[in-house]
C-alpha cells in the first residue's frame, strides 16, 4: 500500500503517503501546525510525534496548547534533567522522574547533597542540551536486555524497576548518550524543551521508604513558553510575601512554641481578635439559617468512642486521659455530643430538622511531618453543624447548605469548586439510603448552577459527600467546606424519629462544615489578602496619629469616643515624625490612619488616610464612626 488514510477529530480523513508520521500529519495540514505539534493520539492513546500511523488509525494532533502538553513537557524536560546530572555527576544514580502539578522532579542517589551552586550549574547544562537539539528517540527491547543494559550502566535502581515490572518488554528513551527507561510519550528533540527552572532540592527516600536509601530530589518546573514560566516564577515570589506564618509574626497574630507543643497555635491579642471576628460572624449566620447553637464537652468517656467507631478506627490521632481509672478520649468530632442532645428527648417527625450548631474545638494527632503553619495543626475548631432530618427533608437541607456556602464565599470574595464523591465499593447503609443521599447531593448540585466533578467510589464508607475547594488571589484551591451524609451514627446510637404514620424511623444525619477550621481558613485569609484585611476584618481598624504633642488632648478624646462606639482603635501619640509613624501603620496594614494637626483640633475633624495612601475627606469623630458601621455592615 502506498497510501493510508486516516480519520482527525473532526471526522474528516486524510490520505497520507505510507510510513508517514503524526509529525507528517500535521506538516500535510499547515506549517504552523507542524511547528506546534508536540506529541499525538492514536486511538486515543498518547505517543511520540514521530510515532508511524497505520491506515485507518483515529489520529489527534497534540500541541503546547493542548491540556496534555504539559505534562509531556514536563516529563521532557525531567529526562533532560538527569541528562545533564548524569554530565555532570558520572557517578550519580538515576531513579525516578515524573511530572507533578507544579512542575517535576527528578531523584538521584548521589555521595553529597547537592548545593544551590549544583542546581545553577546543572541549569546551565541543561540549556546547553537543549541547544544541542538532541533527538529523543524510542526503542523498545526485551525486560532482560534492558535489565542487562542497565546492569552494565551501574543503574541500580532501574534494575530493580524493570524486575518490579514484570513486563516481557519494556521502551527506552534515547536523548544523545543519555538512556531511560521510560514509557513516555516525550518531546521529538531537546530543542523543544524551551521555558524550565529548577527550583529546589530536597531529601527523599527512595519509594518513599525510610529503610531505604536517602536520595537528593531536585524539583523544577517547566512551560511551553517563556511568558507562562514567568508568571507562574512572579506567582511563587507573591505567594512567599504572603506566606502566613510570615505575615502572622509580622502582624503579631499568633505564634507556635516548642514548650507548648507543636501544631497548637497561641492566638496573640489581634490574631485572637480576627478569631473572635469570624466566630461572631459564623454565630449570626447560623443563627439566621435556624439552626441552634450547642456546645459538648472537650472530653469523653473512652466507651462512648467505641461505641461510636473512633476507637476502632481513629484511636491513633486521639489524645486519651484516664482519672479516677475513667478512660477519656479528647474529642477529635463533634458529633457525639450533638447526637446525645438529639438522644435527650423522643423526638416527632414535626421537631425536624434539627441543626446544631458548634463552633466545636478538636485535636487530631497528625504526623510531625505534616504540620504546616495554620494549614495543619493538632488542635483547632470547627465551624462544625449536625443536621438531622427526615429522608424527604434531605433535598431541601443539602441545597440550603450549599446556599450557604455560596453566600459566604461570596462576601470574602472566594470562588470555588465542588466535587461530590459516591459510594466506595466498601460501604455500609442499604442501597435505598445511598441511592437517597446521594440524589440529594446530586440535585443540590446541579441546582446550584455550578460546575462540579464526580469522583466515583471516592465516599466514606459510611456515606457521599460533596467537597467544596476555594480559590485565592493566587489561583490556589484549599479544600474547606464539606457536607457529608453518614449513616452508621444514627444506627450505631439508635436515633429515631416517630414518623406520622406513629411508626419509628432513623433519621438522616448531616455532618457539614462551611469555612472548616477557623485556623486554616484564617491561614488562607491571610495569603489571599496578603495581610491587607478589609476593614470588618480588620483587627485593628483605625490609628490614630498625632502630629505633635499639642493635639494629644483632642486625640485622646477623639480615640475615647471611636473605642466607646465599638471601632477598633489604636493610637499612636509618641514624639516621632509624622511621616514614621504612618510608616508603622502600613507596615501594620491598618486601614485607617486618622491623623490629628492643630487644623484637625481647631475643625473638631479627624483626616483619615488609607493604608494605601489615600486621603479621604476630614471628617468628624461621629461621622468616622458612622462609615467605619457602614464598612463593618457591607462587609467592605
Ligand atoms: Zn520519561
Ligand atoms: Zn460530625
């Protein structure tokens, strides 16, 4: 045959000459194409550009624009990567490589840890071999003459992986002396590989396994073009200025101490004050919604956590105590608590729903390893609610949840993402309640007009649920709320309901949480607004600032008044320069500046300034405290 035909997405064919490639393939189409052409599909699965197409064969042309092309960059630009170590360090070992949702890495059984210095030198090559615009070619040999192959290169670690594969062949990618075992698809020549940086080293055990070796992990990322690079470096830099536990030390918010404990956060007065700000919101809004706010005890009895399957199943991130030979176990939920209020009375049909609401404080005992800042800590609260309801009332309850969510979300300026996880194929519950719940789910969903995504068999086994990811500033998701239906509490503890028909029933129960743990969230606060809380946020709302010492009589009177009406007021009448002072405010990142000079006593005004320099009109103490009630109400 002399030519083949093949079929592109659109369902056009295309006659090609015989022996011609994906690469071929889009040269016949346009220049521009074959230019941007990276990698291709055939019949849907990913390969080289310079993959042979067979006659009738579905072909798809992938190039940097494409959703796949990054990773097969990345990958690229990881083999090029140990290239250029392998250059430079003959002696090294290479390991393993993938692509990650930043960018790669690459792991190395090296004698030393490489430095900074390594990194920039290993950069540097890599530039040189991507000038070279070596082919990066594909072949394919028997397990054994790979492991052979491999064997005579001193790769250790590639044997051992070839022998864990257990596959009759293996493929092999080629880029000048350098091989890898690999099943790609790559980039056709080193060339291509155009926007990369490596960014950091790290240690790592080899197949993440503390008995075996210690390996050097050096990290980097890589774009299809220099401007994508570059913004995301420029994104890196921003989310560093705006690392919380920076700015939480800098704006004295709160504090972590080895003689504490670590992961046990210590609130400092403003960081205390933003707390108590979310927590006087959470309570309003809940209130609004009905539900009841309760509170349980911080511990209880270690029975009641067997009963409840903690014990079994959680016991090892619980804190116990034993007095009086009584076992307690430290909550790590707040569940148990609101199922005994639920328990105290026989409850009707009529009496539900129930909400109950905690602003529920927890302790988990996370691994040391995973502690990070606010992020992850061993002891926070929850803003934390069980509903409890009929199975026909479940629709109504999951969609005014997520109204919720949406609402606030809304007033700090979040987007967000949902995900709703189904049945696991280990579960309990029948098939009715499931096929219940997660409908319910479902429908509040679609009916909140959002996208969403299906993780099938991603559910607890005790219930579905829908995870809610919001997005900063940064364009960084941070899983916060979540709704999940759960039913072994309700069978475990023997909640009922008397139905109409005088029968007794199980209700539906509903863990849910709308911001998570009040330390997280504050934690991404803190990034998204860079420090820079708005003003009913703010712990601090205004300073007010002297000029010199004759206007500290005025300014004091004026402080009194703003205090005495509830606004979050400092002061500031040292005997330094105006300008100093201001300085401090802003670095600070308090809203309000309200200066006072003699032209300020003689008016009975304040002059207020932004943070960001701004000046607004001088106004009177009475009217200042009227826009800083209107902010506050606005959520401005
Ligand atoms: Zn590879
Ligand atoms: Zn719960």
């Amino acid at each position: 045959m002399n030519e083949i035909k093949v079929t592109l997405p659109d369902g056009s064919q295309r006659p090609l000459p015989a022996g011609s490639s994906i690469f071929d393939l889009a040269a016949s189409i346009g220049a521009g194409l074959a230019k941007a052409a990276i990698a291709g599909k055939i019949d849907g699965n990913l390969v080289d550009l310079n993959t042979k197409l067979a006659d009738g064969a579905k072909v798809e042309i992938i190039t940097e624009k494409s959703p796949e092309a990054l990773e097969i960059i990345r990958h690229s630009t990881s083999h090029l990567m140990a290239q250029a170590v392998k250059a430079l360090f003959p002696q090294a070992k290479v390991t393993i490589g993938p692509a990650i949702e930043t960018g790669f890495y690459y792991d190395f059984d090296v004698d030393h840890p490489f430095t900074p210095e390594d990194l920039e030198k290993i950069e540097a090559k890599m530039r040189e071999l991507a000038k070279a615009d070596l082919k990066i070619e594909r072949s394919e040999l028997s397990s054994a003459e790979a492991i052979e192959l491999f064997k005579k290169m001193g790769e250790d670690y590639k044997v051992e992986l070839i022998e864990d594969l257990g596959a009759d062949h293996v493929s092999l990618y080629t880029q000048g002396d350098f091989a890898d075992l690999c099943r790609g698809p790559h980039l056709p020549k080193t060339s291509y590989c155009k926007a990369f940086k490596l960014t950091s080293i790290a240690g790592a055990y080899w197949r993440g396994d503390e008995k075996r070796a210690m390996l050097q992990r050096v990290y980097g990322t890589a774009f299809a073009d220099k401007k994508e690079l570059d913004a995301y470096l420029e994104r890196i830099e921003e989310a560093k200025k705006r690392d919380h536990r920076k700015l939480g030390k800098e704006l004295d918010l709160f504090s972590f101490n080895d003689e504490v404990g670590a992961g046990l956060v210590i609130w400092h007065p403003k960081g205390a004050m933003l707390r108590t700000i979310l927590e006087d919101f959470e309570r309003k809004e809940h209130l609004k919604r009905g539900y009841d706010i309760v509170q349980g005890p911080q511990i209880l009895k270690t029975e009641l956590w067997q009963r409840s399957g903690h014990y079994e199943n959680y016991r090892e991130n619980m804190y116990f105590t034993t007095v009086d030979e009584q076992g307690y176990g430290v909550k790590p939920m707040n569940c148990l608590a609101h199922m005994m209020i639920y328990r105290s009375q026989l409850r009707s049909y009529r009496d539900l729903p129930l909400r109950y609401f905690e602003l529920g404080t927890v302790h988990r005992h996370e691994r040391a390893g995973v502690l990070h800042g606010l992020l992850r800590v061993r002891g926070f609260t929850q803003d934390d609610a069980h509903i409890l309801c009929t199975p026909e009332q479940l629709d109504a309850e999951i969609k005014g949840v997520i109204q919720f969510v949406t609402e606030v979300m809304g007033i700090f300026g979040f987007e967000f993402e949902m995900e709703l996880s189904t049945r696991p194929e280990k579960s309990i519950g029948s098939d009715d309640a499931w096929e219940l719940a997660t409908s319910a789910l479902l429908n509040a969903l679609k009916d909140s007009g959002r996208p969403y995504e299906i993780n099938e068999g991603d559910g607890a086994f005790y219930g579905p649920k829908i995870d809610i990811k919001l997005r900063d500033a940064l364009d960084r998701r941070w899983q916060c709320a979540t709704i999940q239906c759960d039913f072994t509490l309700p069978e475990r503890f023997d909640l009922t309901y008397v139905d109409a028909d005088g029968e007794k029933k199980r209700p539906v129960m509903v863990h849910r949480v709308i911001l998570g743990a009040i330390e997280r969230f504050i934690g991404v606060l803190i990034e998204h607004f860079a420090g820079n809380f708005p003003t009913w946020l703010a712990p601090v709302q205004a300073t007010v600032l002297t000029v010199t010492d004759n206007q500290i009589p005025y300014a004091q009177a004026a402080f009194d008044k703003l205090r005495a009406a509830g606004v979050r007021v400092q002061k500031d009448f040292r005997n330094e320069k105006l300008g100093f002072k201001i300085r401090e405010a802003q670095l600070q990142k308090i809203p309000y500046m309200l200066v006072v000079g003699d032209k300020e006593v003689e008016g009975g005004l304040l002059a207020p300034r932004f943070r960001d320099g701004k000046n607004l009109e001088a106004m009177t103490p009475e009217q200042f405290i009227a826009f800083i009630e209107n902010e506050v109400k606005t959520y401005k």
